[in-house]
C-alpha cells in the first residue's frame, strides 16, 4: 500500500515538473544556422574604423590562416567598411577574397559585400574574361543565398543584387554567365514579392530594376534553351574548374549529358560526383545498373567514404528491383552516411517492393543518427504516409520562426509535393520571413515539376 502511494506521489511529481519545465520538442526537421557575422548585405552592420583604409585594403591580401572561415567574416566587415568610404579600387581584392572563401558559411557575406560596391557592374562587362567570370560567380552566389534565407533579401536588393542581375547580359556559352542568368530568371520570378519588403519609399527604384528583369525574360528563355549544347559542345576542351561549372549548370538546366559519357566517368576525375549528379536527366542511355554495380562493391566496405553518397543520390531516379534491393542494402549498412544516402533515395517514384520499402524506413526513423531520421521521414512523407507529412505540418506551424522557414525549405529540397496547399496557406503567414521561406518553396517545387524554362 504504502509502495503504491509513493509511486502515485512520485509520478505526480514529475508530471509537474514536466508541465512546469516543459522539455523543447526536439524537431525532426533541421532548424536553420544563421550565419554569425553580419555585414551591410547581411543582416546587420559592425563598423570598422576607416581612418586607415590602406591598412583594410592589404588585410584583404594577407595569406588565408587557420580559420578560413573566421577570417572570411573578419574580411567581410573590411570589405563593408571600404566600401562604405567610397573605395572601388577595393572591389577586385574583395571579389578574390570571394571567390577564395567560396563554400565557407561567411564567405556568402563577402560576396555580397562585393555585389554592393557601386562599380561591381563595371566587371560584368570587363574585357578580363578572369574578371567577368569571378563578377559572375559573386552574383550567383549571393543570389542563391538571398533565396535559401542565408542572407537577408530586402538588404541585398537595396545594395544593389536585382539591379546587377538585370545588368547581366547573355553571351558566348560560359557556364559561370549561365549560372548568373539562370540566378536572373529565378530572381526575376520572385522579385515582386522581394520590394514588397522594402519600406514603400525605396520600392519605386527597385520596381525599375524589376520591369527590367521582366522586359528580358523572353531573351534569357532563348539563351537558356540553347546554352545546354552549346556548353556540351565546350566541354572537352574545358579545364577541370570548368567542367565542373558546366556540369552543375547542366544539371540546372536539365539537360542530358549522355553525349559527354558513353559509360560512367571515371572517379579519379574531380568533377565525378557532379557529372552523376547530371547523369539523373540522361534519357538516352541508362547508367542505372552500372552505378548500382558501383553502389554494390562500395556498400561491400565497412567505411565506403564519401564517394557513397554520389553513387547512391545518383540512384533517385533509377527503377530496377536490383537498383531497390542495392538501396535496402545501404538502409541497413554500419556507415550513417551511406544510411542516410540510401534511405534518401527512395521516394521519388513507385517502388517495386513498396512493404519492405516502408518497412525500412519506419525502421531508419529511429536511427541513432540525426541525418538518417531526417532522410527517412522525408521519404515518408514522398510516400504521403500521415505520420511523416503531420511532421512536416508542426514544423510549419512551429511558434520559433527559424523552425517555419527551415520546414519549408526542406519540404520544397526533398519533393515533398503534398504539402503544396500547405505552404500556399504559410505564404500568406503574418511573419514576412516565413511567407518569403514559404513562397520560395513554392517556387522550388514550381521548378521541381515544370522545368527552369518551360
């Protein structure tokens, strides 16, 4: 009796404390890591001193050191409080600097340091084809950061971004030009919806810029359609920088790069898992079985190092029952990457064995590993299983605005398409952060379904 009692006191007393000191929900879906430095284009400004501007123009040469990327936000704020005091000779070395910190969470801030210096335009023109390309690869760059969240939109046109994106104009086929006109047509889709969170005093001038992008659409349409060949016809002569360019682009554009490989590259090449990326549009051959053949021997290793996660992303839109059993394979391999690969790569069509299929994602849904429970409840959710979309539906309604925008972001990135009239309903949301999050999804799964160009 008195055991009951003190069991009934004890549970008593943790639900308390559970109902006082409620434990945060730990969500499924990513939250988003703002960056922690924030420039003039980011979200913010921290003023640098500016009475010795020679001194922050050689800090912008000094070596890279230890930490890359402490440095890129260190040169970030350099690059802002130069060209606050008018100095445009200072664009090249902060476009070098750029270019340097490239893949680096801060270095977005330093290309859109440059993107906001008054002459920036000038080097889209350049005769220097190195400075052209660097000018576009800037660009491109700070775009897609304005659209994943990583930088701040309303910043960004202010500083200039909608006016230099209008300013770029289609030539000889370059794949750094493409990536800066396909960054043109995605910006000119979403830019009336960008002024719009503008103060009503700056929109005018932003609107010139928007007409402008609108009044080239159909010119950009016809560039884009050819500059696929064009680009393939470029490619062996290419060096391996440009290759790689190329074959991102190729995969923007969708363009089957069958011509490029009779069989599969091979992996010694640095640019291997960006031509198996593009491989997923060939429609004249099939490359299915033999990258499952590849899948097969890696998986076959206790660590089958990165390589797996190309081969096996490469799989999405291949339909065997070998390429599904291969994929089940890597569900339940001892590498949390090659897990997480293969669970990811279900999903995306109808499978042959749709209960062992399921039944291995449910199980991947209570992975020790964070990454493999985010792969398998998106796949879930692909296959329209309740559990898995109600997931996404909290992230959406979540109070923390972080949670709402990375949720919507990952529901367009993993082809979630049934909650289309969910987002539809948040891109309304009274926060304009998460309605600008929502209606970017939107237009991802817009792309996702009916092409870059129609």
């Amino acid at each position: 009796m008195l055991a009951g009692m003190f069991v009934l006191v004890a549970a008593g007393g943790l639900f308390w404390l559970a109902y006082r000191r409620p434990r945060p929900r730990r969500w499924l879906i990513p939250r988003r890591q703002p960056l922690t430095a924030r420039t003039a284009a980011g979200r913010g400004t921290r003023p640098l001193p500016t009475s010795d501007t020679a001194a922050l123009v050689a800090e912008l040469n000094q070596p890279v050191g230890p930490d890359a990327d402490e440095q890129a936000g260190r040169r970030a704020e350099v690059a802002a409080a130069l060209r606050r005091d008018g100095r445009t000779d200072a664009l090249p070395a902060v476009i070098r600097c750029a270019d340097a910190a490239a893949g680096l969470p801060r270095g977005l801030l330093l290309s859109a340091e440059a993107v906001g210096f008054p002459n920036f335009s000038v080097l889209l023109t350049s005769p220097a084809r190195a400075d052209r390309h660097a000018a576009y690869r800037a660009l491109a760059r700070t775009a897609r950061g304005g659209r994943d969240g990583a930088l701040d939109v309303a910043s960004l046109v202010r500083a200039g971004l909608l006016e230099n994106l209008a300013d770029v104009s289609p030539g000889d086929a370059d794949p750094w030009l493409a990536a800066a006109v396909i960054e043109a047509e995605r910006a000119a889709r979403r830019a009336e919806l960008w002024v719009k969170l503008l103060p009503s005093a700056e929109r005018e001038h932003a609107g010139r810029h928007v007409a402008r992008l609108g009044h080239s659409t159909e010119r950009r349409h016809r560039w884009l359609r050819d500059a696929g060949h064009r680009l393939i016809g470029n490619f062996p002569s290419a060096g391996d920088d440009e290759q790689a360019a190329t074959l991102r682009v190729l995969d923007d554009l969708r363009v089957d790069v069958s011509a490029l490989f009779p069989s599969l590259p091979e992996r010694r090449t640095p640019w291997w898992a960006d031509a198996v990326r593009a491989l997923r549009w060939a429609r004249t051959r099939d490359y299915g079985p033999a990258l499952a053949e590849q899948a097969e021997r890696l998986l076959f290793t206790a660590r089958p190092g990165p390589t797996i996660h190309a081969v096996l992303t490469g799989l999405r839109n291949a339909r065997s029952p070998g390429v599904e059993r291969v994929l089940l394979g890597g569900a339940r391999h001892p590498d949390a990457n090659a897990r997480c690969a293969a669970v990811a790569a279900f999903g995306w069509a109808e499978p042959f064995d749709r209960a062992a299929v399921i039944a291995a994602l449910r199980a991947a849904r209570g992975d020790a590993d964070a990454n493999v429970r985010r792969a398998a409840v998106a796949a879930l959710a692909r296959f329209g299983e309740l559990a898995a979309l109600r997931e996404y539906a909290q992230g959406l309604l979540a109070e923390d605005p972080a949670v709402r925008q990375a949720t919507a972001l990952s529901a367009a990135d993993e082809g979630v398409s049934w909650l289309w009239p969910d987002l539809d309903l948040v891109a309304d949301h009274a926060d304009a952060e998460t309605a600008l999050a929502a209606a970017e999804a939107l237009e991802r799964m817009r792309e996702a379904a009916l092409g870059l160009v129609e």
